[in-house]
C-alpha cells in the first residue's frame, strides 16, 4: 500500500530542466563538445553536480582529448544561477497537486542541498515538504544510485516498497526501482521531448502520466484503495 510520495523537484516540481538544457548545452557547445539534444537528456539529466561534471569530463576527454570540468564549472554555475532567478516557474499545475495530495510527502534530488532550497523557495512550494527535502549532498551515492531514495524513505519512516517516485529522469527512474519503490514517468516538465516516455519506461517506470492534472486524479486513486 503506497503510504508516501516521493518527488524528484527538477522538471517535476520545478521547470528547470528545460532551463538547464539551454545553458548546458550552449556551455559545451562553446568547448566544442556537442550532443543530440534527446541523448544527452538520457544521459545526463538527473545527475548529481558532482557525477555530471565527472562524466562530462569522460566524455570530453574522448571526444576532444581533455577534460573541461575545471574549465566550465565557475561559469556553469553562475549562468544556471542566473537563468533560474530570472525565469524559473513551477511545472504547471505542481502546487496544487502538491496540496491536494494527503499523503506522506518528500523531495529527494541531484540538486545540491542550497540550490534545492532556492528553487524550491522561489515557486513556494518549499513549506509543503520541509523538513523532508533530501539532496544528493545528503549521500554518498546520488541517483542512479537508490542511496538517496532509500534515505529519504528512513526519514519518513516508511518501507521502500509502499513508496511511489514520481520521476522524469532515467537516472531517476533507476534510482527509484534499485530502491525497491514504484516509479511513474512524468511527462508535465517543459524538457519532455517525444522519446523521454520510451526511455523511461525502458528503465523501468511502471506507467507514464503526462501532467499533473493526471497526476492528481491518479493519486487519488491510490488513496481511494
């Protein structure tokens, strides 16, 4: 019996993503590193700070023959700082089903633990899930792992398994069932582009919802059981 919800916030709560893919991919583009804009969603996304710059740096030193990490992380940081102050919204629809939703509630994300708290601040939503909101800062292992999952389950005090994970990231989406939780794709961030759904469902998502209006009727369904 599903007795908490557990959020990714990036492209699920909040719509950075989209926001991140734009300035990602025009920092890496300006090192001569370029990617199809589906395969580094695939790749990349739902990586912890630290895990992205050190396969970005596996994959420049193959591709261009260096490492760019050092070279990128102050700028990265600063333009993604920028871009979210300035534009970042809610996903559309988010608060509300975050408030309708009666059940146990968490946040668990790659995010650092600061840049969590700003986001999540910024679209009002941070006092719906505080004290529950979990980073990668809080483990070893960030997503794929399920280390994050797992500890954010012990927080609430709940089983793995009578936890749902709303996700919309593969990295996510294994993290989630490694933990041994329910995992739904969701579809609503502004980044969802017309693979993401295969390709979580490939990694083990057990359904897809495409927002958070589908998402609201779908949990009330769980709680009606």
């Amino acid at each position: 019996m599903i007795t908490a919800v557990i959020f990714d916030c990036d492209g699920v709560l909040v719509d950075s993503e989209v926001l991140a893919l734009e300035v990602e991919l025009a920092i890496l583009a300006e090192q001569g590193l370029t990617f199809e804009r589906e395969d580094y969603v695939t790749r990349f996304m739902g990586l912890s700070y630290q895990a992205f710059h050190d396969v970005i740096d596996d994959e420049a030193q193959k591709r261009i023959g260096r490492p760019i990490s050092d070279t990128i992380r102050n700028e990265l940081a600063k333009r993604l700082r920028q871009t979210m102050i300035a534009r970042l919204t809610e996903v559309p629809g988010a608060g509300a089903a975050v408030a309708a939703t009666p059940l146990l509630k968490a946040v668990a994300s790659s995010s650092t633990k600061e840049g969590l708290e700003r986001k999540l601040r910024q679209v009002g939503l941070w006092s719906h899930f505080e004290p529950h909101v979990y980073s990668a800062d809080h483990v070893v292992h960030a997503k794929p792992a399920p280390d994050l999952f797992l500890h954010t389950a012990e927080k609430l005090r709940v089983r793995p398994v009578d936890c749902l994970v709303l996700e919309d990231s593969v990295n996510g989406v294994v993290a989630g069932r490694a933990a041994g939780m329910r995992v739904w794709g969701f579809l609503g961030g502004g980044h969802a582009h017309d693979r993401l759904g295969e390709r979580l469902t490939a990694a083990g998502a057990e359904r897809l919802v495409k927002d958070w209006p589908e998402a609201v009727a779908l949990l009330a369904g769980l709680q009606a059981r």
